[in-house]
C-alpha cells in the first residue's frame, strides 16, 4: 500500500496572494479543511486550514477592515509524503500532526495530497471484514 495508490491527483491549491475571504469560500465549495499553498512555480511553500481562515476572517471582522491574504495566515512549516512513502508507515507520521490533509511533494513538486478521508478509505479497502 503506497500512498500515490490512495492519493487525490486534482488539488484545491492556493497563492500567497489569495484572499482569504476567497480561500474560505473555495475551501468551502470543495469541501475541504485544508489546502496547500504554491507559489508561481507551483512549489510547495506553505498550507492554510479552515482555522487559519476562521481566524483571518475573525480578525478582520474585529479590526473592520479587509480579512488579508492567505499569506498572513498560511502555515509556513509543511510536513509532507512522498508517493512512493508507505502509506502505513505515513500514517504513523502524520498522525500527531495538525492537519487533516498532507501534501505528496515529488521532486520538488506538488502532486497531490492525502487526507484522513482517504487513509480511512484505504485501510477500510484493505481490511475489510463482515459484521
């Protein structure tokens, strides 16, 4: 079981420059709680949460101005999964760390994630029993 084998090829990715009232929005549209920050080159330089955006939107609500950019509220220290990573072994990695969705990061590049959502869905997959 590898994780390039469970991953999501098609990522919700945003820019430093995005706004944060946006990134909320297309978070939410796609349903997810966190999505990996690149830059022009498509590298991978950071990661923004639902919270990150709550708090962003928080903040700007109090302040009564414009919420900022994904920039001011990124996350930017990313621990990431290679494709080829066991996915049992990343697993055991991911598993204290804060976010629900982890960038797989080949190369360099970004080339997809996985989520909780989907190591549920693999190992139920793999050790499926009848009740």
């Amino acid at each position: 079981m590898r994780v390039s084998d469970y991953m999501t090829r098609t990522v919700v990715s945003l820019t430093r420059d995005t706004e944060i009232l946006r990134a909320l929005h297309l978070m939410h549209e796609h349903d997810i709680s966190n999505a990996p920050v690149v830059d022009e080159e498509g590298t991978l330089i950071g990661i923004l949460s639902d919270r990150d955006c709550i708090r962003g939107v928080i903040q700007g609500t109090y302040h009564s101005e414009f919420a900022g950019l994904v920039s001011d509220f990124m996350s930017g220290e990313v621990e990431t999964v290679g494709p080829d990573d066991g996915l049992i072994e990343a697993t055991r990695r991911l598993m204290d760390l804060p976010h629900r969705l982890y960038p797989v990061v080949a190369g360099g590049d970004l080339v997809g994630v996985i989520s909780r959502r989907d190591i549920i869905s693999a190992l139920t997959e793999k050790w499926q029993w009848s009740s």
